[in-house]
C-alpha cells in the first residue's frame, strides 16, 4: 500500500440541492504499487461511464492551462512541420480547448471525448468530435475509414484509462508510420515528493512514473524518444512515442537522464513509496488545525476551485460547512450544485466579492499564481489565500 485516503465519492458527482437528502456511494480510495512494474493504481470502484456519462470537468475554465496547451500547439506544429495534409488526433479532447489552436491554423483535426455533454461542446465551437471511449476497437474503426493521425495527442487522460493496454494498443494502430504521439500526465515523482495526495481520485486509476509508462508503450510496439518536464499539475511529464521501426527519431539524453534519475531515487522500489503515507496525514493534521484556529478567532473562510483535486482534500480532511462557507468556481456547470460527500455549495467567483471572507482557501494549489492573480483584490478588505499543498500556508 502506498496510502490510504478513506472511504470517498467520486469527485465530479456534484450534487444538486433536491439531492441532497439522498443516498451517495462511497468507495476506498486507497493506493497499491505493483512490486514488478511498479504501476502505481486505486481499485476500479467506478466505471468510465458512470464517471463520463455527465461530466462536470471543462478544460477552458483555467488561463494558464490554456496558454500552456496553445503554446505547446504553436512549438508541435512547427517541430513536426504539420499542415494542410496532416490529421493531428486528440484522445479525451474534451471541449476542444487544444485542437482549437491546431484547426485555426487550417490543420484537420479530430477529436475522440467520451463525455457527450463535454464533446457536444467542442461540437458547437467547431472541432468535429467522436464522442465514444478510445480503444483499440475505435482505433481500428478510424483507420478502416481511412485516417491515421500524423500527430496524435493525450492530456492527462492515461490516468483516467481501466484497461491501459487496450488503450496504448489503440494508439499504436491509430499513429500514421512516421507519426508522434504526445502523452501528458502528473509525474509520480512530483507526487510523491510534493505531496500531492490530493491528486488521487476514483477516476485516476493509475500514476507514472517514466519507468513504468515505458514498459507499457514497449509492449505495444511504441518508444517514448523524448520527454518534456511541465510546471502543469504540480509537475508533469510529456512523452514523445513513436513505432518501433521508426529510426528517424533518436532517443534523447532527456529520456536517459529522466530514467536514471528516478533509478537513483528509487522509484523501481519500494524506497520511494515507505514514507508517503506518513506525510500524508500529517498534511491533513496541519490543515485542520488551520482552519480549526481560524474558526475559533471568527474567521470567516471561503474555497476557491471545485476541482477533482479540492474534492479529494475536503473529503479526506472532513471540511464541510463548519470550516469553510463555500467553494467558488469558474465553471458554470458546477453553480448550485454542492460538493460530493461534504455537500459545501458551489457558488460563481462573485461570491468572494459579496461576501469577503477574511480567508481564501485555494484548493487548485497547483493554479496558486494564477488564483492569487485573479483574486488579489480579496487584499483590499485584508483577505488572505491558504495553500494546503504540501503543507498548510498562508499569504
């Protein structure tokens, strides 16, 4: 066991108010390693469509993420002279946030969304969407229609897949030969020095390390020749994959260097793995105590950010209206609604402004700039942000 979080909901079944009295599920979240390949997984307690088949995640909500994605649109398209003649394929393309910056640039483009509600989104905006979940049966499906992608695209979508190996396998079908496929997703490392428990949820199935994401795309005939380390979500990784037959790319010092690093740090045994359950709860003492002592001065307390990650920490710490008022977002979706488990209500960003709460908790820590940024007028009637990630802060 790497740890364990307790009994929860799944994090995006916002509740909405005639609900409330009703039954909720609630399932061990709780952390095993594998001790060969070391794949880092939760049971799958919840399946895909019970989690995708109204989705309350929308991609554009976050500035920063999406100048983060048209960024790195802009560097692939120039990196891997795409046009006109290519086909650059999203899978879990969710509203369109990134092919946006592909199609503006006249490159065909294809999306592949599960969530319909999600997908008709991207639909509405222009980005043609399949909205069904991505296997090797979808693939095969694509390809018999004759399309192949040049450049075919994830993020933060491997953790969310049950099956990993139908789901590489599709993308080993689907990628044209001489073709790139890029994958984002939270680097275990990152995770696991940062803290970052909060990460896990019922609907991240899986972390990687690169060790392990290697072992899985080389059992598909896929090799991951570079790798990028982002600032997104606490810390991620980017892997560039290609056919095994495809000499044209070399693997870089990048790849190498990353491997070996977590070697040393042990990330290919159980030494990495022994002490985070211990920093763990010792996060979640340290946030209650926090929040305990303001209460008792009269302070009066806010949420920012209703995301899968602030659902995972209000539910392990047991925040519910007693310690904060209510959870601000961006999302529209979410007004209204309230929180899963903990039943704090979701209220839009101009709550903050009506209600000035003398502190706002920011539960995307890893959007603290941003956030901040945004908010930075809570300092005008002498309100301050806190942090929870890795430990409790405020400023």
């Amino acid at each position: 066991m790497v740890t364990d979080l307790g009994m929860h909901p799944p994090c995006q079944a916002f509740v909405a108010a005639e609900d409330l009295n009703d039954m909720e599920p609630f399932y061990p979240l709780v952390t095993w390693v594998c001790d060969e390949c070391w794949l880092v997984q939760v049971g799958e307690y919840v399946t895909p469509e019970e989690i995708f088949g109204e989705y309350g995640y929308f991609s554009s909500f976050s500035d920063a993420w999406l100048e983060h994605c048209r960024d790195d649109a802009h560097s692939q398209t120039a990196r891997w002279g795409l046009g006109p003649g290519s086909l650059v394929v999203e899978v879990a393309s969710n509203d369109g946030y990134f092919l946006r910056w592909f199609a503006e640039a006249g490159i065909p483009v294809l999306g592949i969304e599960p969530a319909r509600n999600v997908a008709l989104v991207a639909e509405e905006r222009g980005i043609p969407t399949v909205a069904e979940f991505f296997g090797v049966e979808l693939a095969e499906r694509l390809v018999s229609e004759g399309r192949r992608a040049d450049f075919l695209a994830g993020k933060n979508v491997l953790a969310q897949v049950p099956d990993l190996n139908d789901f590489v396998g599709g993308l080993k079908i689907l990628l044209a030969p001489g073709g790139v496929i890029t994958i984002e997703f939270p680097h275990l490392q990152r995770l696991i020095e940062g803290n970052q428990f909060d990460t896990i949820y019922h609907e991240h199935f899986s972390y990687f390390s690169l060790h392990t994401t290697e072992k899985i795309f080389a059992a598909h005939g896929l090799v991951l020749f570079d790798v990028d380390e982002l600032w997104t979500h606490g810390g991620s990784i980017r892997v560039y994959g290609r056919h095994v037959g495809d000499d044209s790319k070399p693997v870089t010092d990048r790849v190498v260097e990353l491997r070996e690093r977590e070697h040393e740090l042990g990330y290919a045994d159980p030494s990495a793995y022994e002490a985070f359950d211990a920093k763990v709860k010792a996060t979640k003492r340290r946030l209650l105590e926090t929040l305990i002592e303001l209460r008792d001065q009269g302070k009066t307390i806010a949420a920012y950010g209703a995301a899968g990650k602030g659902m995972t920490m209000l539910n392990y710490c047991g925040i519910r209206g007693d310690l904060i008022d209510f959870v601000a977002d961006r999302n529209t979706y979410k007004w209204g609604r309230y929180c899963p488990g903990v039943h704090v209500p979701v209220l839009p960003p101009e709550a903050i402004d009506e209600r000035k709460p003398d502190y706002v908790l920011i539960l995307p820590w890893n959007l603290r700039d941003e956030i901040s940024t945004q908010l930075a007028h809570i300092r005008d009637w002498g309100g301050k942000f806190i942090v929870p990630i890795p430990t409790a802060d405020i400023f």
